[in-house]
C-alpha cells in the first residue's frame, strides 16, 4: 500500500511541478499556525501555491523533470511554492520580507524559474526582479524620452523663431 501512496503523491507533484513555470523550495521551521496560514494568504495573493512535500519524494520528481538538487536542499521541514514565473517572483518577495527575515523561520534554499535550476542565492534575488507592470512603466519611459526631448527641441526652434519674427516687427513699427 505504501508504494501505491508514494506513485499517487509522486504523480500529483509531477503534475504541479510541471505545469509551474516556476517554484521556490523553502525551509518552514517553527512556523504557528497563524503564521503558516498568513504565509499562504500572502502567497495567495502573489498567485502561488504553498505545497509542504514529502523531501525524498519531491527530490525524486524534480530529478525525472531535470533539476538535480543537493539532499542538504530537501533536509527538516521543506514546501515548495509553486505558479507562474511572475508568481515566482512574487513569491521571493513574500520569503524575504523584513517580517519573515526578522523571524528567520523562513529559508530559500533554492528555485526553479523558466527551466533554470536556481541556487539560494539567485532564488532569493527574485525577490529584487521589479514586477511586470514596474517594467513596462521603464519601457514605455525608455521609448517616450527621446522623443519628449525631440518634441521640445523641435518647438523651441519654432518658439525661437516665432520670437525672432515678433522682435523684428516690433522694431519697424517703432
């Protein structure tokens, strides 16, 4: 029976994994209850799901898909957050809020983004990635000051001379 459970739980996180464009893998140690279920709301809210996994089983799978992690990764009490890369990034940034660093019951241990395995580290500095619309918002800058500055200069020669025009009629009416 317990081989069956196994291929069952193997199965539905293969599906989960696979179907994420990315995931983080997490230390949860010590977490309350109240503070577990405001870690979800606030994954939830980033568009993520919070799995906590069995650590050998979870290995297993992110080995079949390509994603060879040390056992030092999968050791005490592990999840593994889950969803779209824009919700990866979110998710980052719900681990190292000051709140959950200050506590030191949270730690990134690594991450998966866009079928690129992530260190500690590199997981973690997703939550320094700005979000989609704070991109676009540069983008659009980017694009629209060059041609805000050719505007201007393009009015200032017609306002020059404009100007010019005025001065000199203003002089043979005097």
């Amino acid at each position: 029976m317990p081989n069956l459970v196994n291929r069952l739980v193997s199965e539905e996180y293969q599906q989960s994994f696979q179907q994420a464009e990315g995931l983080l893998i997490v230390s949860l140690a010590g977490l309350s209850v109240e503070e577990s279920e405001g870690l979800r709301s606030a994954l939830d809210d980033a568009g993520a799901r919070l799995r906590m996994v069995r650590n050998s089983l979870a290995r297993r799978v992110l080995a079949e898909g390509g994603y060879e992690v040390g056992e030092d990764v999968f050791a005490g009490n592990v999840a593994i957050a889950f969803g779209s890369a824009e919700a990866a990034i979110q998710a980052a940034k719900v681990f190292t809020a000051p709140e959950l660093k200050k506590t030191g019951k949270v730690q990134v241990r690594a991450g998966v983004l866009e079928a690129r395995l992530l260190d500690a580290a590199d997981a973690a500095a997703l939550a320094g990635v700005p979000d989609k619309d704070t991109l676009r918002s540069k983008i659009v800058g980017c694009i629209q000051g060059p041609l805000r500055g050719l505007a201007s200069v393009l009015q200032g020669n017609q306002g020059a001379l404009a100007r010019v025009l005025q001065a000199h009629a203003d002089k043979q009416e005097g």
